[in-house]
C-alpha cells in the first residue's frame, strides 16, 4: 500500500477514534433536537461533525468536504470527503450501542475508499473500490484489519435480512429470511459485507450515510441495488439535503430477483 493510502487509512483511524472516545462520554446522556426533515440532532453530532472537518481542513488542504450536518452541497472539487458523524443518533440518545461514524473519500464525485467505525462494539470497517476511475487503490474490505467477504448461503428461515423502519411493507407471508431492524443503514449494509445478513433495504438513505458504506460493500463483494436514482457521481453544486437513494444491497447477484418481488410495497 503506497504512503497515499496509507496516510487516508491512518487518518481515518486516529480522527474517528478520537472522536469516538468523546461520543462515548455523551452515548445514552445527550437530548435530542429534531431538524426540519424529522431527524434528530444533538451537540454531540454537532461537535463530531466540527471535529471532523477541522482534522480534515487541517491534513488535506483543497479537498472538499459533504456533510449531514453544515456543508450538504456536493463543491465538485476532484477529492471530496464525505462524512455522518453520527449514523444512528436516536439509537446514541436512547442508550442503544449500534451507531457509527461514517466517511467516505469521493474521486470526481464517486467513493473510492470507505471508513466506518462503531465504537461501542469496538468495529472498525474499511474498504477500496476504484471502479471505474482509473486510479491504482489496495483493494479488499476489512473489519478491524482481517479481511471480510459477503456470504455466499441461499436465504432461509436461519438467515437475516435487515429492514429500515419505513420499508416494513416487505413483511409478507413467504418472506425468505428472518427481519431484523437495526436503525442506522450505514451499520444495516455492513452487516451484509461482514456475510452476518444476506441483505438489507434502505428506503430513504442520504448520501452521506451511505458513502463509506457503498464502497465497503462492493469491496466485500456485495451487489449494491439502486431502487431509484444511482447514488454516484455527484454532480457539482448539487444540495443533497433532501435527496434520498433507497437501496437494496444483497450478498451475490442472484439474490436480487429473490427479494425485490418483496420490496414492490415499499414506498421509496
């Protein structure tokens, strides 16, 4: 791995453990205020989200920088950090330890190297995907540096599938895995990557809480579904508050045509 991907990995190590020690001061003890768009927001993602961008003002200068939580509008510059400070705040405000702090570093508008990191359950994620952008990246997904990879068993009733809540109009009779609802989609999909969950829908993800994430999987050798609009590239001066991607993501290709049949109801 060349000093380039080094220093990306090393900084997305050291910046989201740091910020992830003082999140777990304030896990369980913080108030929620709720945004325009009905989400949540405490000071805790607010002062992650000010931790964040100043770590990366201050070791990669010209690089753009899309936020949930200040700068929501895609500068077009050819390096751009995606970040979610805190994916899953209503499960950080009611004591719940699944949520994670999300980046994702955009080439021309597309991720190309994914970092997620949940502290309570002390997981680290990473991975490469250079896709088509012409560039040489390490590849592979890892969970705390040991390689990961979907799995590659066919659905039963003793293998899980991730909903969000607003994609429960998939429970029918017939459904092939068990559900499970787990509240934050960046944690949702990687449980896919891990081979822990044969799939996973999210029916109103941003672009943020899915950057790190898109990339991880793919690298794991997921199938990353759009179910509306395709996520990436970017488009320069494009405000991505209120766009949502609803996504499917399965572990290998044939899974696609077993679950979708389920997803019709889901509004997205």
């Amino acid at each position: 791995m060349n000093d380039f991907w080094t220093t990306i990995l090393d900084f997305a190590q050291t910046t989201t453990t740091r910020v992830g020690k003082q999140l777990m001061q304030d896990f369980g003890q913080v108030q929620a205020s709720q945004k325009a768009d009905g989400s949540l927001v405490t000071q805790a993602d607010k002062w992650a989200d000010r931790e964040i961008r100043d770590a990366i003002a201050s070791n990669f200068s010209g690089y753009g920088i899309l936020s949930e939580e200040s700068d929501q509008s895609f500068p077009g510059t050819e390096w751009c950090w995606v970040i979610d400070p805190l994916d899953g705040t209503t499960n950080f405000t009611r004591g719940i330890p699944i949520w994670t702090i999300s980046l994702g570093l955009l080439y021309r508008g597309t991720p190309i190297f994914g970092y997620v990191y949940a502290p309570t359950l002390n997981q680290a994620f990473h991975g490469y995907w250079a896709g088509s952008s012409g560039l040489v990246t390490p590849s592979g997904a890892f969970l705390n540096h040991h390689p990961i990879h979907t799995s590659s068993d066919s659905p039963s009733n003793n293998h899980f599938f991730n909903l969000c809540s607003r994609s429960t109009a998939a429970i029918k009779n017939g459904f092939p895995c068990k559900i499970r609802m787990l509240g934050v989609a960046s944690y949702n999909f990687l449980t896919v990557a891990t081979g822990a969950t044969l799939g996973g829908i999210e029916a109103t993800p941003k672009v943020w809480d899915i950057a790190g994430a898109w990339v991880i999987v793919q690298a794991a050798g997921g199938v990353w579904s759009s179910l509306k609009s395709e996520p990436f590239p970017l488009s320069p001066g494009e405000d991505y508050s209120d766009r949502s991607f609803p996504t499917l993501v399965v572990s290998r290709p044939e899974l696609v045509p077993v679950f979708q049949p389920f997803l019709e109801g889901v509004k997205i």
